[in-house]
C-alpha cells in the first residue's frame, strides 16, 4: 500500500515563494533593528515595535493610512511583476506612473465639460492609456531591434519626469506653490462611505480598484491563453516562436500592460483628493522604484504582490509614530530600504530552498 506524501510548506510552490519572501523581511527587519540600537539603544525596542504595529496602532485610522499608501505600490508592483512573469524588467514603472499621473490631473483641470459621474473615469482611464503608451517604445524597441527594455525604460524615466515639469508649468501650474492645480471636485475618486469607515479623507474606492487589478491580473497570467503564451514568450522566446507564438507582439502588449497599470496607478493616487499634488521637481517618481521591491517581494505573483505592497505601507506608517521615540523620521527609510535590499535576495533564498527539496526528494527515493 503506497504512503502519501504528507503535505508540507516546503513543497508547495506558493510556501517556498512565502518562505523566502519572509526570510528577505527578516533579515531586513533586523538590519533595521541593529540600526535603531546604533542610534538610541534606549528606545530602541519600542520604537521597533511602533514599527511592527503600523496602521494598527491608531485605530481604523491608521488602518484607512496603511491602504492609501498601498494603492500606488500595489499597481506599480503588479506592473513590474507582470513584465517579469513575461521575461522583461520593467525599470520604467516610474516614468509610467508619472505620465499617468500627470494626464489624470490635466483631465481632472481642464475637462470640466463632463458630467461629474464620468470626470473621474475619463481621468483614471486616461491615466491608464498614458501609461501605456510610454511603455510601448521600450516594447517596440525591445521587440523589433534588440534594445535592452532596462536601458530604454530608465531612460524614459527621464524623459517622463522633465517633460511632465515643463507641461505642468506650460498648462497646470500653480506658480506660488511650484506644483500642479488642484483637480476638479468631480475627477476626485468617490469615497463611498470608505473615508468614514476608516477615519481619514484619503480613503476611496481606488484600494477596491487596486484588488480588482490584482484579480486581473491573475486572471490573465493563470487562466488565459494570452497569459500562457506572454509567459511562454519570457521562458523561452526560441521555443515559443517554434511553437508559432508571435514573440515580437506579446513583447509590445506585455509592456503596454506593465505601463496601463503603472499610469493607473499614478491616477489612483493624484486624484484621491488627499491635497497630494504634482511638484515641479528633478526627482522621480519614488512609487516606481518602491513597486520593484513590492514585486520582488511577491515573487511577481499578483496576489503576493498585493500582500507586499500592503507590508511596506503597513511599515511607511509605521514610521511616523517612531518620531515619538526621538527617532529620525528617515530611519524608517532605512529599514524599508534594507528590507527592498534583502527583497532582491528572495530569490536566492527560493534557489537554495528548491535545491535542497530536491536533494531530501532524492535521498528519499535512493532509500
């Protein structure tokens, strides 16, 4: 009579993708903690644990916090994870995220001719095509001649951000405080009771938007055709045109995705009506860089990628109760940057793991 195999974390897919994620946290976490020893050994302890607590620690407030900061990375990590499940490396999240962005206010400024229950959408879906649209020459330069994506894309960061501040100077600008107008009160995404639920105006529907691209997203990856054949294309471009899948196409329509998510995500949070504008400013967009650790994190898998995105925001708010510790408000900043860091080693820790399941599997099977 044949035994079955009992189940274990360990041999599943999603819980070596767990695992490993949770090593990276660890590790980062505990940088983190060394850092805040160094800096007041005293208050070191509690103020790691203000970190921990996060949005929990005020309430439904704080809560209400934690999903508004998850909504951009959230989209941007789906948009990097999505390019990666696909064999690219979308580093132009942020140039993406920064057209988006900007096209959502220009609309919610100047289309003031549409009725108000459609001012919001046009802005969001213009977003969304901005987007887009800025991830398409990385894709046709990648599909038709061989430009590697990375270079082009940081290279469309740039051009993104400089010329998003000359058109906010030459369209929407606000000369007193060098940044973008406020937005029409008709392009602000409803809140639908959910700022009231969770004690704070920054809260709409854009963290249900969010999840609804999160199942999508998965959708399309897991029970599609379109997802096989993009993921096809990533594992082996040689074999998937053997097998006549137009690789040239699926490389231009995965960097259109990547894009639509990354500008939708930028929409989401410019027209939150939470008084956040554009400025007019030499910096990119730092949401673009955070979706890079919020996927790497997830493992590129759009429900992981979620589940990230909601752990970095959870500690983004967290770092603001550490200022009662007489902490810098920057240290926070190190501790999720030493967490992205290790984030970029979960997939080593995944290699390692699978490795020595298949050393057990084998010494089990010479028995």
């Amino acid at each position: 009579m044949k035994h079955r195999p009992k189940f274990s974390l360990m041999n599943s897919s999603w819980g070596v993708s767990f695992i490993s994620a949770a090593m990276a946290i660890f590790i980062g976490l505990l940088f983190g903690f060394i850092i805040l020893l160094i800096s007041n050994s005293r208050e070191a302890v509690p103020g790691f644990f203000a970190i921990l607590q996060g949005g929990f620690a005020d309430g439904s407030k704080g809560i209400g916090d934690m999903l508004y900061n998850a909504i951009p990375i959230i989209l941007t990590g789906l948009s990097v994870g999505f390019a990666f499940k696909t064999g690219l490396f979308n580093i132009g999240a942020s140039g993406q995220f920064t057209m988006g962005a900007f096209v959502a206010i220009f609309i919610g400024i100047k289309w003031t001719f549409l009725p108000g229950h459609l001012h919001w959408i046009v802005a969001l879906t213009g977003a969304l095509i901005a987007g887009a649209l800025w991830g398409l020459l990385p894709g046709i330069l990648k599909a038709y001649y061989n430009v590697h994506e990375v270079i082009s894309s940081i290279m469309m960061n740039y051009i993104g951000m400089y010329l998003v501040n000359i058109l906010i100077v030459k369209n929407i600008h606000d000369k007193i405080k060098n940044q973008s107008l406020p937005v029409a009160k008709t392009a602000i995404i409803p809140k639908a009771g959910l700022d009231k639920i969770f004690e704070t105006n920054n809260m709409n529907i854009g963290i249900l938007i969010a999840i609804l691209a999160v199942i999508v997203i998965y959708i399309i990856l897991s029970k599609t055709t379109l997802g096989y054949e993009l993921k096809a294309c990533g594992l082996s471009p040689a074999a998937s045109k053997y097998a006549g899948i137009n690789a040239k196409n699926k490389i231009i329509l995965s960097m259109l995705i990547a894009g639509a998510l990354s500008g939708l995500g930028g929409g989401l949070l410019y027209l939150a009506g939470s008084g956040k504008y554009l400025q007019v400013v030499d910096i990119l967009a730092p949401q673009g860089f955070a979706g890079i650790s919020v996927a790497l994190l997830g493992m590129s898998n759009p429900i992981g990628i979620l589940f990230a995105g909601l752990f970095i925001a959870h500690l983004t708010v967290g770092g603001v109760n550490i200022q009662l510790y007489s902490f810098a408000p920057e240290v926070i900043d190190i501790i999720i940057s030493a967490i992205i860091y290790c984030g970029a080693f979960s997939l080593l820790f995944k290699n390692i793991i699978l490795k020595l399941n298949k050393r057990s599997s084998r010494q089990e099977a010479s028995k």
